[in-house]
C-alpha cells in the first residue's frame, strides 16, 4: 500500500473501532471521521475497493459476443465486455497510449477503437492495432493489453476485484444466497437502469440507512410502510467469514408491496414459499451492492464512491421471469415505484442531514437500538478490514522510517 500515514490515522482511531464490533447492545457507531475526512477516505479506497469484490452491473447487459457496459469506481473507469468466446470480462478501459478513455456508455464492438489516436484493442483487451507505432523504439504491442480484472457472477450480478489473487465471493456468501433463494435473481429480469444519481453523502450513510429497520415506522411512518413494522426485524447469524449480511422483516400480510394497496401488483417470485411471502429481505453485499426484496419486485442500488463524501448511485429493479410481458406491467410498475420514491425521497433528505450532522465537533458516536442489528453487522465487516489495512501500512511506515 503506498498511502503515506496520515495525522489523522493513527493507532487510537483503529484500536477504538473494536467498540463498534462487539454485540449490538453494546455497541456504538462508527467515529464521525470515517464519513468526512479525505485522508481517512483515501485509506478506505486501499483497505476496501482495492481489495472487495466490486458490483458493477447486471450479466444481463453483457450476454452476446461484443456486448459491453462501462462504469466507474473509486475513480476507476471499468470497461465489462463479453469475449468471442463467451467470457464475460472486466478491464480498465483507460488507453495505454495516453489515457483516453477506449468505451463509454453501453453497447456492442467487434473492437475497442481509442477515438484519439485509434489504438485499437480486442474483446479479451489486447492491444491488436496501433498506427504509425512502427518508428516508436522497443514498442510491443503485446505488453500494452488493457489491464485486466477478476470478474465473478453472484446471483446475477457482475462482481470485479482489482486484486486477481482475492478470494472467490460465491462461498462467503452462501448465508445471504440462502436466505434470498426464493427470488432466484439469476433469471429474475428487469429494465437497465437509467443515468446514475449523485450525492452529497458519504457511502457508508446511504449503504448504513438501506438496512435500517430501526427508522422504518418512525421516517416512513403511514400507509406505504407501517405493514412492515420495525419490531418484527430479525438478524439471523452469519458464520465469520461472511462477505455479506441481511435483515428478514416480517409483514402485517402476505406479498406485501410498496403501494397504496400494500399488496402485490406484479407476478410473485414464483418460488417464494409461505414463509417467504409473509415477510421482506434487506441484503448487503458491501461495500457496493444494497437489495431491497418484496414478494414482487426486487430493488438493488449499486454504490459507487467518488469522494469523501460524495457517491454515484446505480439503481434499478428485477421482477419474475416474463412480468414484463404483462400489458400492463408498466402501470402497475408506476404504482410500485410512486410509493417507493416517496418513501426514498424522504430516506434522502435524512440521509443529507445526517452527513452535516457528522462533520460537527459534536458528531457522536451513539449507541445501537436492537433493531440496528445491520448496522452492526456492517462494521463488523468493515473493521476487520480497516485493522488489517492499517497493520500493513504501519509496517510499510515503519520500515521507511528504519532505512
């Protein structure tokens, strides 16, 4: 890690996170820091998303030969393509030539053409043309490939790691696919998402309030809510090396829905069982991937940092398989969506006071109600990472410090 220490990081600020992963009734929040200062989201951008499996998208963008979406991380644009031979890819679509973007926006190449200077570059990112190079001393095309990434498919998200050498995610998350089985995302379908919002939030906020049960009858309290009452959260067990972490909520009904009938006005997942369809799930797979699952239609928010405190955010929607074959989907996705953008909106507007709230000198660090069981579990998550982080770069430091 070559992030050079910093005053405000030191061995008192990660000693202290060990308050924040003990049980939830003991447990308070996260230091206020962590949400506002550049230095400390520096260190994040190296402990987290170098490191994590990264949502980027859905497999579903990417299915034919040339097939590709680009989006962007941490500062990191990202080009997503599927190969001739079927291989779904993850690469930097940055020019190794002068930096020039190769892709932007969606849509199928039998090529990447830089539309500077025309370096051009294969579905697999090799570099295959590079006009008047010819004169260019000891230039091989072969080492000027696009840097590539690992790339694997949950549930049928598209995941990338910048560390080819990370551990696969599928197998750390087999609690949450387990508790989500009943939706079979894989084949669950649903509209790409239109251009990505912006906001003036630290991600942690936003991906912290997607889990809240605690808020859920106070915030949202009235007619498109109160039917999944915030005492009937449960935080199920998750083993230690959970990638992932969920809350089940149970329902004053069956097939609960965000409408003004709170019923469901699309196709139920099909395989949803009784027990399934009397409750909602709210899953996490930090630091990029938040779902909200209903009995009828699934919405996930992609999280992509761009700033201390500032992301971008991908959000989109899946429902069973041919639902959008109704005639009527349309209207009946418009009543959905009318009550869940007001239940949104008003999540966003605490969401922006809350990021004032914590650049004040009185910014706490609070303690957890029961029904904050996510909250926990997402620092839970998060600190390990931070301690291990900090103990390499502490090592790095010191060893400079002795040459």
């Amino acid at each position: 890690m070559s992030l050079s220490v910093s005053r405000v990081l030191d061995d008192a600020l990660f000693d202290g996170l060990e308050s924040s992963i003990v049980a939830t009734e003991n447990a308070e929040s996260l230091p206020p820091l962590c949400y506002t200062d550049p230095a400390f989201y520096e260190f994040e951008k190296a402990a987290l998303f170098d490191r994590e499996w990264l949502c980027v998208g859905r497999e579903s963008w990417a299915m034919q030969p040339g097939e590709y979406f680009t989006t962007m991380i941490v500062g990191e644009p990202i080009l997503i393509v599927r190969d001739r031979q079927g291989t779904l890819r993850a690469m930097s679509s940055v020019c190794r030539h002068r930096a020039m973007l190769v892709a932007e926006g969606h849509g199928q190449k039998k090529a990447f053409v830089c539309p500077y200077h025309h370096w051009t570059y294969g579905l697999d990112g090799s570099l295959i043309g590079a006009p008047a190079m010819d004169r260019s001393c000891a230039f091989d095309k072969s080492r000027n490939a696009l840097p590539s990434f690992a790339v694997e498919v949950w549930q049928g998200f598209v995941f990338i790691n910048f560390d080819r050498d990370a551990q696969p995610l599928g197998p750390r998350l087999e609690a949450v696919a387990s508790a989500i089985a009943g939706y079979a995302l894989a084949t669950a379908e649903g509209p790409r998402p239109g251009e990505a919002n912006r906001f003036a939030w630290n991600w942690k906020v936003m991906f912290e309030n997607n889990n809240d049960g605690y808020h859920a009858n106070k915030l949202h309290h009235g007619a498109l809510h109160d039917f999944v009452p915030s005492h009937l959260a449960e935080f199920p067990p998750l083993p230690a090396d959970t990638a992932g972490y969920y809350r089940l909520n149970g329902t004053l009904h069956p097939d609960a829905s965000f409408n003004a009938t709170q019923r469901a006005l699309l196709p139920v997942f099909p395989t949803l069982n009784d027990t399934e369809r009397h409750r909602m799930v709210f899953a996490n797979i930090p630091p990029t991937l938040s779902l909200v699952l209903t009995s009828d239609m699934v919405i996930y928010m992609i999280l992509r940092p761009d700033g201390p405190e500032t992301h971008l955010l991908d959000q989109g929607v899946l429902v069973a398989p041919s639902a959008m074959k109704d005639p009527s989907f349309s209207h009946r996705m418009a009543m959905n969506m009318s009550a869940a953008m007001e239940i949104v909106s008003q999540d966003l507007h605490v969401d922006a006071l809350v990021q004032i709230g914590l650049r004040s000198r009185f910014a706490p660090r609070g303690r957890y109600s029961w029904q904050e069981g996510a909250q926990q579990a997402f620092n839970s998550w998060l600190v390990p990472r931070y301690r291990n982080a900090w103990s390499q770069l502490r090592g790095v430091s010191n060893r400079a410090a002795a040459d």
